[in-house]
C-alpha cells in the first residue's frame, strides 16, 4: 500500500481544492472535506495507473500532512521515480 497526503484548501468559488504535494499536478475539487475525500482515492488511483502506463515511476511519498489518502491497488514494488 502507498499512501499520499493531502492539503485541501479554499477556493475562490466557495468549493475546496484537495492537492497532493507529492503529486502537484494531482488535485480533487469537492463541495465540503467529505465531498473531496470521497473523490480522492479514485483520483490518486487514476493519477497512479497513468504515471505507470507512461512508464514513469511513481514519486516516492514524502511529504506529511493531516489528510491521508491510501492505495491499496500501487505498492512500494512499483518503481520510484528517481
């Protein structure tokens, strides 16, 4: 299992941004924290299969935040990107 933190943050329309540092092009839009939590795993997941379709590795988790998001589909057995 892999697991990615998010920050979610305000946005100037009144919903939240759910970015994964980690992963800056990677983002989850919601009405309110359990909206984009409910969207998250399927968005990192989706994020996760493309970078390994691309034959790109996976970028190796590292920042810490208070919103943590896991995958069980991607392990530590999927190559890093360097």
């Amino acid at each position: 299992m892999l697991t990615y933190f998010m920050k979610i943050v305000p946005h100037y329309s009144g919903m939240l941004v759910g970015r994964f540092p980690d992963l800056p092009d990677v983002s989850v839009v919601g009405r309110d924290h359990a909206d984009i939590m409910a969207r998250a795993l399927i968005v990192l997941e989706e994020a996760l299969a493309g970078l390994v379709a691309d034959g790109r590795g996976l970028p190796r988790p590292t920042w810490r935040g208070a919103l943590a998001v896991t995958t069980a589909l991607f392990h530590r057995r999927h190559a890093f990107a360097r």
